[in-house]
C-alpha cells in the first residue's frame, strides 16, 4: 500500500487515475470523500483499475460519528477491497483489522500531527516527541502511539544514556506489553529499545523483521530495519530496504537522497547518478551528490566551494556547515575556510564540544584549518585547550568514554606532528568501530584524514584501499585528491595508489 505522505499529494488533483497510478507504480486507486450531517457521517468510496480506469468496486456507508465506526468502517473498506481484487486476507492480516487504535479522536489528532512532524521534520525533534506525549495523555491506551514515544525517548538517550530515561522507556514498554503482547506495536517499541539503548543490534534486527510481517506497508517499519542493517554492516539489505522504502512512498524526496547517498557509500556509483537522474524530484541534496559524482570525469577538482554556492543560490538553500567548511578545504582556499569558521563560531550555533559528534566537529575543523594555513600562534593554544578537554573526558583506566574521540584526539596530533600516536589512536579507533560498522563506514575517511595529516604513508594508504574496499565515504575520486595527502603526493605506495585507482 502506497503511503498516505505521496497520497496526499493527489487531494484534489484533476489529473487522470492511468496518470496517478503510474507516478505511484500503483495497480489500483481507491479515491471517495466524506460526508457529515449533524452525528451521522457518510463515506462514498470506489477502487479504480488504474491501469484501465475500470471500476472494480463502489460502496457507499452511512453510519453514526463515533471513534469505533470510524475504523470499523476502515476495515469493512479494506475487505471489501481484499475481495475486489480477488485476493486473500492473512489471519494475521485479519487480526490487525480487529484492531482499534484509540477510540479518542484527540488522541489520534494529536498522533497524527506527531507524523507529519516526523514526515516533514524528522524523527529527532522536540516537537514530535510533544505531540507524543499529548497524545498518550489524552489516551494512556493508545499503544501506538506509545510505541513511536518509546524510540523517541530511546533515541534521545543513544549516546548518553541517564538512568532515569532509561526507566521511563522501560516502563512505557512494560506498559504495552500490558496492553498489547501480541501487536506490532510492541515489536517496534522493543526493537527501538533494543537498537538505541541495548546496542544489540541482532536482536533489534529480529524483533524489527517480525513487526513488518505484521506491517508490510509502514514506510516507518521499512526505515528502521534499514538502520538497524547499516549498524550490522549489511549495506546491501540497507539498499533493498531503502528501495522498498521509495516504493512504499514514492512522492517523499527523503527516500530518493537516502537512496543516492547510500549507493555512493556502498561505491555504487553509476547506479547512483541513475538514481538521481531518473528522479521526478530533484532538489538541492540530490544536485550536490551529483555535483561530487561527475568529479569521476572532471579533473579539475579544486572548484567545491564555488560550484556549492552556485547550487546553495540556485535552490536557495545553505549547505550544512560541514560539506560548506570542507568544500573550501578541498578547494585548497584555506582563508576562505577560516572565515567560514569564525561566522559559525560567531553565530553561536555550535558547541566547542571537542568531537563528541564528529559529524561537524568546530573544534576540530578550526585545529586542522590552522595547520593548513600553518598559524602557530591560533593552532597552539587551541591543541592544548583540545588536550585538555580530552584528557579530562578519561575514565579511571585512561580511556576516552566515547569512541569518535580516539579520531578527536588523533587529528590533535596530527597537528603536532606526532605520527607514531596518530597511527596507535587510529589503530584502537578503528578496533572499537568493528562493533559499530555504521561509525566505521561514515567515520572511516576521517580517520584516513588524520594518517594524512601525520605523513603517515603507509597508514593512510592502508586507510583508503581498506575504505574503497568496504561501504564507506572514501570515494576514489575524490580521497586521494584532498590536501590531507599531499605531504606523500610522491612516494612510492601513494604514486602506486593513485595508478590503481586510474587504472579502474
């Protein structure tokens, strides 16, 4: 079943049913309206041929307005649809149309609303864990809702985890349960506990694998597993699941970019440009992807900066901080990089937070902008301020609490030159990643990036055939181009490095 964000599209649309069926990949349309007259409501509902623009079947239903005939009449619909086109209900299938989700339409408003944050905003903002919480407080039985509160919450406590977050979540799981041991609904609550809090990925995969037989269409279901397979390492059934994903909601851009970009960590970089080229959707994320996949047959690699900004002014919108800073280092306009750096230090929108999220680090980009420019009198003091936080942040065993800061420190330094301690933290980086294959693919150039910077020869050459060999975000035409490495440009495995790379 296609997904209600691309239907709703078509509200209202005066194009033909052959057209909206192909735009959907849909075999059928079902389209109706709804009527209401004081506490009566009637629903006129017919299922389409979409590729003949035959009907199939028409009903019209009249009942009294009440949370309960509402969905009654749902699963009447669906039924009725299941024998139209002369298809069988599983028991299960039969079970979930049993199902009443919450007899509070507040509740379910406030639900709904939740979704169309997560559909339009994400699944990571305050506003749709609130409209959560209203809803399971204008209905503390509404177990979906309760559900989609409990991988909020788990989310929310991934990296630092607080015990009394902890407890909620598990209180809300032991709640469903009560309610619901049987639903899809548990299942999804346990495989985000499971996931974000449990770290136990396999067990995730499992509980996450039984919820989408019980749900095949929720586009939702379909994006966790594939998370949960990224964790496991398994970039292929991720790919599947994100095409399963585009199918199931073929109008939200999300899954297209989603799709693109993983395609270009799994190296698949011509199907990728097909992606994108076939897309109805283009947008800034996909024209930026393609901006960095024709670099395959430009040589002049130094234009980044300049060729984001004309995308930037062309979609009207500004790139993250993290691919503008690192456009303008790959363009080797390393002035043009510090002022970046002072306009977002400036605007106060990021932490000096010394790499906890090395997604976009502003310490760390400031650390390696001054080596490039070889300021001294800046990078100094800031190395040790950076040795300082780092230090401070050590266990009672000397150990860093958190792995991305073995690659923090390991940029720190590179910095001070420092070659042979590069090359141990990047070792113990990468040991402790084994168990977290997403960090290892999304953070592994960055590691490479720091064997650069120390003229680390061997290391960083080691680093990149090992990431062009595995999913991860070293791209062979872009890599082994960047200033990080140009300390090495003329040394044997680096020069060998390169004539494989031209040679494919």
């Amino acid at each position: 079943m296609i997904s209600r964000t691309s239907v709703l599209g078509y509200r209202d649309s005066q194009r033909n049913i052959r057209e909206i069926g192909r735009e959907l990949g849909a075999d059928a349309i079902l389209e109706g309206g709804v009527q209401r007259v004081g506490d009566q409501i009637r629903f006129n509902v017919q299922l389409i041929d979409a590729r003949s623009d035959g009907h199939l079947w028409a009903q019209q239903y009249d009942r009294e307005l009440s949370p309960a005939n509402i969905f009654e009449v749902q699963a009447e619909i669906a039924r009725a649809i299941v024998a139209a086109l002369r298809a069988a209900l599983t028991e299960q299938d039969v079970t979930q149309l049993r199902v009443l989700p919450t007899e509070n339409m507040a509740a379910y408003r406030a639900y709904r609303q939740a979704m169309e944050i997560r559909s339009a905003v994400g699944f990571h903002t305050p506003e749709y864990i609130l409209a959560l919480e209203e809803a399971v407080t204008v209905d503390p039985e509404f177990v979906r809702a309760w559900a989609e509160l409990a991988g909020a919450l788990s989310f929310a406590h991934f990296a630092r985890q607080e015990p009394a977050s902890i407890q909620r979540v598990e209180q809300i799981l032991e709640h469903i349960r009560s309610l619901a041991p049987n639903s899809a609904d548990y299942l999804i609550a346990q495989a985000y506990y499971t996931y974000y809090l449990l770290k136990d990925y396999e067990r995730a995969y499992d509980l996450i694998k039984q919820a989408q037989n019980l749900r095949p269409s929720d586009v939702w279901v379909v994006e966790l597993k594939s998370w949960i397979e990224r964790r496991l390492g398994d970039y292929s059934a991720k790919i599947e699941s994100l095409r399963l994903a585009r199918t199931l909601d073929p109008k939200n851009p999300l899954w297209t970019v989603t799709l693109a970009n993983n395609l270009a960590i799994d190296h698949q970089y011509d199907e990728a440009s097909q992606v994108i080229e076939h897309s109805a959707m283009q947008n800034f994320e996909l024209a930026a992807l393609r901006g960095i996949l024709r670099l395959r047959d430009d040589p002049d690699r130094g234009r980044r900066a300049e060729d984001l900004a004309a995308l930037e002014q062309e979609y009207g919108v500004i790139a993250n901080p993290e691919d503008r800073w690192e456009a303008h280092i790959a363009s080797r306009d390393y002035a043009a990089a510090e002022e970046f750096l002072n306009a977002v230090e400036a605007a106060g929108e990021h932490e000096h937070d010394w790499g906890i999220d090395i997604l976009f680090s502003l310490d760390v980009s400031q650390v390696v902008t001054y080596w490039f420019l070889r300021a001294s009198d800046r990078l100094e003091p800031l190395l040790a301020q950076g040795r300082s936080y780092l230090d401070a942040s050590r266990n009672a065993g000397g150990d860093f609490q958190v792995n991305n800061q073995y690659l923090v420190m390991a940029f720190v330094t590179a910095a001070e030159g420092n070659r042979e301690e590069t090359e141990r933290l990047i070792r113990h980086w990468r040991r402790e990643a084994r168990n977290d294959l997403a960090e290892l693919a999304n953070l592994r150039h960055q590691a490479c990036r720091a064997l650069g910077m120390a003229a680390a020869t061997s290391a960083a050459v080691e680093c990149i055939r090992a990431g062009l060999a595995a999913p991860s975000l070293v791209m062979p035409f872009v890599e082994p181009y960047l200033p990080y490495y140009d300390s090495m440009r003329n040394e044997a495995e680096f020069v060998d490095l390169l004539a494989d790379i031209q040679s494919q």
